[in-house]
C-alpha cells in the first residue's frame, strides 16, 4: 500500500482542486467516503459525462509548442523534449516565466535548503516576537524581527528545485497537459482523460509522483490504518 502522505487536515485542498478542474461540488457523503485516489476517480466518473471518442488537436503538442515559444522564440536553440531544464536558468525564475508566456498552471517548484531555512526563521522569529511583545520584552521583539526579515530574504533568494519527476522538456509537458487539460480542449485539443488529470492533481498536493499513483493509493496515512483497522 502506498499512500499521497497529505495532511488528513489539509486533503481538502486536493479535494477543491479536483471541484475546480470538473466543475462540481463533491457532497459530504462522497467527500466522507474518499480513503484513496480511486475513490475520488470514482466520484469524478459520477459526474463527468461518458468520454466519447475524442477530436482535435494533440493536447500534449499543443502544450510543447507553447512552451518551446516561451524557451526558444527564435527557433535557435534546437529544442527538444530531451532537453535538460537546468540549461534554462533558476526553477523560481524559468517556472514564472513560463507562467507568464504560455497561461498555462505549472507545476509548483520545490524549496531548496536556502529556502527551507529562510521559512524555519520567518516562523521563529514571528512566535517570538509575538510572545516578547506580550509580555513587553521590546528588545527580544525586536530581535525576534530581524530574524523573520532575515527569514524573508532568504525566501526571496531561494533559486528553488525543479519539481521532483520534471527533468527535460518532455518530463514538464506531460505533467503540464495534465494540468491544463481543460484549457487545452478549449483550444481545440483532445482530452487526455480523467484519470491522467486526477493523479497530475494529485501529485501536485502529494508526495507521488503521477506514474507512481494508483486507484488504491491512500490519501493519507490515517485513512489507510483506518482501512487496515477495518
């Protein structure tokens, strides 16, 4: 058994992330009965109407185009899905960019150790400052600031990492068709199915991968002792 490891306080998010991409509401007793990934498929495939046979434009091309635009508008640098994207410059910075060329939602950039660092001061010194200034320790607070400003900077200076699975060129165009998956159809591509799109949304709020997840992965760990206890 293998699980997404999400927060059980927090498998919300994925759960309005899916509502979002499918527009519609999950009702209590369906959200109640979501243990693993393939419950949610199964709740999904409630309410999407039967996928038909599917025309228009390949999704994931259309999606290397845009990006390939964004990389190389000059048609320069002979890129290919093969392509390292450590060759294009920082995570943080490629990923906006990206972002800002082609509209389409990326996968979230992971923090490195600057990064890590930088949020562990920010909370530090935010809980202290907050206590010294109840109980009028000025000087601590103030301390307690600069350490949380100092926390910021290193936020802002985090290069970041390319999410885990996303190499090459190729590697952010499949996970980016996935995430886009209705956008592109409303561009005249072909939809590349519910499954696909769920374990792409899944993995952003996981700990899996989308090729590692499956309908009986478990969204979190209590849900699978409780499926275990059962």
């Amino acid at each position: 058994m293998n699980t997404l490891d999400l927060d059980p306080d927090l498998a919300i998010d994925l759960v309005e992330d899916v509502e979002r991409e499918f527009d519609f509401t999950f009702t209590r007793e369906e959200a109640e009965r979501c243990w693993t990934v393939g419950d949610i498929y199964a709740v999904i495939v409630n309410h999407e109407p039967a996928e038909e046979v599917q025309i228009g434009k390949c999704g994931s091309a259309m999606t290397f185009y845009k990006i390939r635009g964004a990389l190389d508008p000059d048609r320069t640098k002979g890129l290919t899905p093969g392509t390292a994207l450590v060759t294009h410059g920082k995570p943080n910075k490629l990923f906006k960019m990206l972002k800002q060329e082609t509209g389409f939602r990326l996968p979230d950039t992971k923090l490195t150790s600057l990064g890590m660092a930088g949020g562990y001061l920010l909370s530090v010194g935010f809980l202290i400052g907050i206590v010294a200034l109840l109980n009028g320790y000025w000087e601590a607070s103030g301390i307690a600031f600069v350490v949380g400003v100092l926390g910021v900077a290193l936020g802002w200076t985090d290069p970041g990492r390319l999410p885990i699975g996303v190499a090459t060129v190729g590697d952010l165009v499949r996970r980016t068709a996935a995430l886009n998956a209705r956008l592109l159809q409303i561009e005249g591509g072909r939809s590349c199915g519910v499954w696909s799109i769920l374990t792409a949304l899944a993995a952003e709020h996981g700990s899996l991968q989308p090729d590692q997840i499956t309908k009986a992965t478990f969204l979190h760990r209590k849900s699978m002792k409780l499926a275990s206890a059962a």
